[in-house]
C-alpha cells in the first residue's frame, strides 16, 4: 500500500502540481519534496506519533527487572 501510495504521489501528483517536477533531478523538485518531508516530520511531531505523551520514545528504555 505504501509504495503504491508512493508511486502515486511521486510519478503522478507531484508532476500534475509543480512543473519542475516533470523532469527530474531538478532543484525545484527537490525543494517540494524536501518540504513534504518537513511537514510530515512536523506533523509526527505535533501529533505525538513518535514520543508519546511524555516526550520519551517508548522503546528507548527496557525495563528488565520487569522481563526477568
């Protein structure tokens, strides 16, 4: 599904929407899809996808008093 999701956006969308996509490598292509990467991280981040809401990641820390 993701890399469907993929080819969608990068061989189809992004070429509809930006024109210096069309043609690659161009420096405006990279620029939007350096964007979308920022964007994406932001949304990670302000939705607490990543740290939870302790700011932690949760699988930065075991506890193996808790395994054993």
């Amino acid at each position: 599904m993701w890399v469907g999701m993929w080819d969608l956006v990068d061989q189809h969308l992004l070429p509809l929407l930006f024109e210096g996509c069309s043609v690659e490598p161009s420096l405006e292509c990279a620029l939007v899809k350096l964007a979308l990467i920022a964007v994406g991280a932001l949304g990670l981040y302000c939705t607490r996808s990543l740290y939870g809401e302790d700011g932690r990641p949760e699988y930065a820390h075991v506890n193996f008093s808790r395994i054993a």
